[in-house]
C-alpha cells in the first residue's frame, strides 16, 4: 500500500519534489512549514524559554524544545493567561531509561517528545507550593491527564516519585 501510493506520486511528480516524499519516513514529526507566524516578541519580557535557555540544568529540555516544531514558538510567547511548567530537568531526563532513548530515536520520537512537554504544562493555573499541603490531591494537566502532588517533608512531591527541586520560579506573565 505505502510502496505503490510512492510509485504514484514519483510517477506524477519526478524529480524534486517526489525526492521529498520518499526520503522522509511517513511517521516523521514534520518541521515547522516555512512562513509560520510567529508572534512579535518585546525583548524585556521573560518568558518560560528565556527560563529554561537560562539554566544549566534544562539544557536537554532547551535542546527538546528546539526539536519538536512549533514548541520554541510557544515557549517564547509573552502569555496573557497564567500557567505552570514543570520543567524536567537533566537529570529527570537522564532517569527516564531505556523507554525513552529508544522511543526518542523511533519516527514517532518527537511526536511522543511532545506530549511529553504538554503532560508538564497546566495551561490555566499559577501553582505555587502554598497551594499544596501534606495531603495528597491532584492537578490537571494540558493533556488532560492528572498528576498527583503532596508535599512530602517540606518539598512538592508529584506523583510520589518525582520531587521538585525548585520551585516558583517566575516567567512574565502578560495583562491584556
Ligand atoms: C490541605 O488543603 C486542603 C485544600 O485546601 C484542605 O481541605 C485540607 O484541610 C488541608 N490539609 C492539611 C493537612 O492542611
């Protein structure tokens, strides 16, 4: 099925642009079509990108978000809505295992990647560690998926496992 829908477009199209058919992998994250809108920036607000780009310990996470289209873009816009990210740090992603170097390298890597930074992004809230207690409740995600959160000997604790090592660290957050 796949190999005679190929033979019909380099049949039709030849040359060039059948080349760009074939050599990509029909499952590939496509990168981001040229002439995207990209909304203009005021170089004194901070944003969650000028944050991750400026610690040492999220370069994995900067070089992520450099790789999955449109996730750069996204990061850099001065929101009017307030939000949380919880940034995975290196070395969260240097625990991730075996799963995640091997998923990370397939086709669909990137794709994966992310829903993977959205599963980190609550789009409509400021959660700050004062809004959490020693009980154990849940918050919802962009993906609309839950994580856990407790605050276990001081620190924000997210689904039992995953500690926050800093946190309320600010980006700008636009009025409009
Ligand atoms: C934790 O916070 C919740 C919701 O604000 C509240 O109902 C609960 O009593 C608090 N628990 C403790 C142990 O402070």
């Amino acid at each position: 099925m796949v190999k005679s829908r190929t033979l019909f477009f380099l049949s039709l199209l030849g040359g060039l642009s059948s080349a760009d058919i074939v050599d990509r992998d029909l499952l590939e994250y496509f990168p981001s079509p040229s002439g995207t809108y990209i909304p203009p920036k005021d170089p004194s607000i901070r944003t969650l990108l000028d944050v991750v780009k400026s610690r040492d310990d999220l370069s994995i996470l900067a070089e992520v978000l450099s790789e999955c289209a449109g996730f750069s873009e996204a990061f850099d816009a001065a929101a009017s809505w307030s939000y949380t990210f919880f940034a995975p740090s290196n070395t969260a992603f240097k625990n991730t295992g075996a799963y995640f170097s091997t998923f990370a390298a397939t086709p669909k890597g990137k794709w994966w990647l992310g829903n993977l930074l959205q599963h980190h992004y609550v789009p409509n809230s400021k959660l700050m560690v004062k809004n959490f207690n020693t009980t154990y409740t849940r918050f919802q995600t962009g993906t609309f998926l839950f994580v856990g959160a407790q605050i276990v000997d001081g620190t924000l604790v997210l689904n039992k496992v995953a500690t926050a090592t800093e946190a309320d660290i600010p980006a700008t957050n636009v009025r409009q």
